[in-house]
C-alpha cells in the first residue's frame, strides 16, 4: 500500500502540486484526470521518488519513500514509473528491453517471466523486433511489460492511453485490468481523457492547479461532480443557471445563480417537453448527439438512438427531477 501525506511541490511559484493525499490499494487501479498543466506528472514524480516534495510524504507499507535530495540513485525498487515517452532501448530487441529488467535473476526464471510477460501483453509475435520496428502500441506495451517484469508492489503511468489509437487503447486496458488484479500491483495512471479513467479505475481523482479537487468511485464523481470542471473532465455534460429550470416546467429556485449539470444521457427527446430548434446532428456510431436550442441563452445537449433527425428542425426536450445535480460551486 502507498500513502502520499500532503504532497505539495512548487516550481517558482507556481504550485504544481498542492496538498495531495492518497492511498493506493494493491490489486486497484486510481485514475487521476486533469488538463495539461494540472500538474499530473509532477506528482507522479514525486510519488515515485524521482523529485523531492517541498512538503508532505511518500510511504510504501510502513517505509518513507525518500526524494533524489536524500538518494544517491533515485527512485525506489518497489515503485515503477511508465513515462508518456516509453524510454525503451532503441538498440535493443523487444524481448531484451524486457530481460533487462530482471538481469539479476537466473536465467531460467528470466525467460520463464519474459515469455509469460510477452504473452500477457500480446508481444510474443513482435519480441524479436526492435523498438523502432514495432507500433506505438507495441511499444507501450513493451514499457509496461518491463515496469511489471519484476512485480512491483506501485505501478505508476503517465498518460498510457493518450498516444494509443482505439484498438490499441482497448488492448492496455484490458492489460492493465487483468495485470493489477493478477499480480496485486498498486495502480495509479493519470490522464487528461476520463473515458478510459471511467471504466478502468476503482477509485478516480479530478486534479486541477495542482489540487485534488474530488476523489471517489467513477459512477460518483460522474454523477455527482464537485465543480462544473469536475463535470467537464469526465464526460459531456450540460452546466447552466438555476434560472433556466421553469424553461422545463420545474419551479422557480431558491438560488437562480447555482449551476446545474445534466449528463446528456438524462436527457430526452419529448414532445411534451420544452421546444427548441435542433442545431446540429452528430452521428456517434453507436447514437447520435444532439444540440437543441431551447432559448436564446441556453442550448442542451442529448444523446438519441432516432436517426430521422435534421438539424433546424423543432423538437421538445425533458429530463426527471431526480437527474438533475446541483453544483456547489
Ligand atoms: P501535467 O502533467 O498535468 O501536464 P505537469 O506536472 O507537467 O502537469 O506541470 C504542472 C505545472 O508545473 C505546470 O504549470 C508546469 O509548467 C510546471 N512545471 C512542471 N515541471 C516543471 C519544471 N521542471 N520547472 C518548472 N515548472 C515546471
Ligand atoms: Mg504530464
């Protein structure tokens, strides 16, 4: 288990990581979600070790993780960090990058846990290649396969999905999934793109200027977000003024100024319904999004299976009570 205590790390002023708490379970995966500059990899950094906190502390069961400051070689044996970039050696075969990692064990057992890594990580065909002759999804792959070669007590990725095409994404997750719960790994990736944060996490996080803003299960933090970025960051999402509730029949609030977020899902194409023009038709695969305009300030966003649908066309739209949440700031 490690616990992060506080963690708040200052570049010039700027705090790119402040007052951070944290605990990572073995076997479950947290997902930690902010924008680029929300300080995600910073904090990474220091979780693994790899740069000093000016306040607050790292421990891996019952033993301070201690920064370069203190460290002649930083890092720690038990805590692996995946960077965005992978890291790999370029000169060297996939299945050697993966020996690498467990050059002190015998031979035997390191070509027992590489074929079984390669086969885990579906790489087996591609092991004899060098970096630059496999995928981009080969090669992330290969980087995780060597964090975990040795069985790392804290998995630790830096956006391990944002350079993936959607194959390939649904591949490291299902990796990810089978690898934390197999070989009980502590997993903390972070990223700017929640969807797949949604479904992989059992715990996810909203990071924003350095601060953990919200932290709880995927289905409450996409239900019931703290903030309307909270909201933003996990999804698609309609925030608007409390004033525009009687446009849905719903009574006047108390405070016309408190935001309200409806997840688009919530809400439904209904010719009793408040009317609006329909904007703009996106087709979706799976569904369709729409934009409806239901006053000059105010314009919702739906999903619907309904493939008759043009834009300019009047439409009504409502949603229940019980969708709707209530932002507390
Ligand atoms: P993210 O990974 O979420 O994009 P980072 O952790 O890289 O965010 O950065 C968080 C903030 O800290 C940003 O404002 C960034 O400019 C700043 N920052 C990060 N690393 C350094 C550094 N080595 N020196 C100065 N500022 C930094
Ligand atoms: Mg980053």
């Amino acid at each position: 288990m490690l616990t992060a205590n506080k963690l708040t790390k200052t570049y010039a002023e700027v705090a790119a990581v402040s007052q951070v708490s944290l605990t990572l379970e073995p076997g479950r995966i947290m997902a930690m979600v902010g924008a680029s500059g929300s300080g995600k990899s910073t904090l990474l950094n220091v979780l693994a070790g790899l740069a000093d906190a000016d306040t607050g502390d790292v421990w891996l069961n019952g033993e301070r993780v201690v920064g370069p400051s203190e460290k002649l070689v930083p890092g720690h044996d038990a805590i692996r960090l995946v960077h965005q970039e992978y890291q790999l050696m370029p000169n060297v075969s996939v299945r050697e990058n993966i020996a690498y990692a467990l050059r002190f064990y015998e031979k035997a057992y390191r070509d027992f846990r590489v074929d079984q890594l390669l086969k885990l990580c579906r790489l087996t065909e591609v092991q004899d290649r060098i970096p630059r002759q496999v995928s981009g999804g080969e090669k992330q792959r290969t980087a995780i396969a060597r964090a975990v070669a040795d069985k790392p007590a804290v998995l630790l990725l830096d956006e391990p999905f944002s350079h993936l095409d959607l194959p390939n994404r649904l591949i490291v997750r299902d990796l990810l999934f089978d690898l934390v719960r197999h070989e009980q790994t502590s997993c903390l990736f972070v990223t700017h793109d929640a969807s797949d944060a949604l479904s992989l996490a059992d715990t996810l996080g909203i990071l924003r200027d350095g601060k953990l803003i919200q932290l709880g299960s995927p289905i409450a933090v996409y239900h019931q977000p703290a903030t309307a970025y909270a909201a933003r960051m996990t999804g698609l999402v309609n925030v608007f003024k409390a004033k525009y509730l009687p446009v849905f029949g719903f009574k006047e609030p108390v405070n016309p100024d408190e935001l309200i977020c409806l997840r688009p899902e919530q809400v439904r194409l209904d010719e009793q319904g408040a009317s609006g023009t329909l904007r703009v038709v996106y087709f979706k695969g799976s569904h369709y999004e729409l934009d409806v305009q239901v006053s000059r300030y105010l314009s919702l966003r739906l999903l619907t299976s309904r493939n008759d649908l043009q834009p300019g066309q009047q439409v009504g739209v409502s949603f229940d009570e019980g969708a709707i949440w209530r932002l507390k700031s």
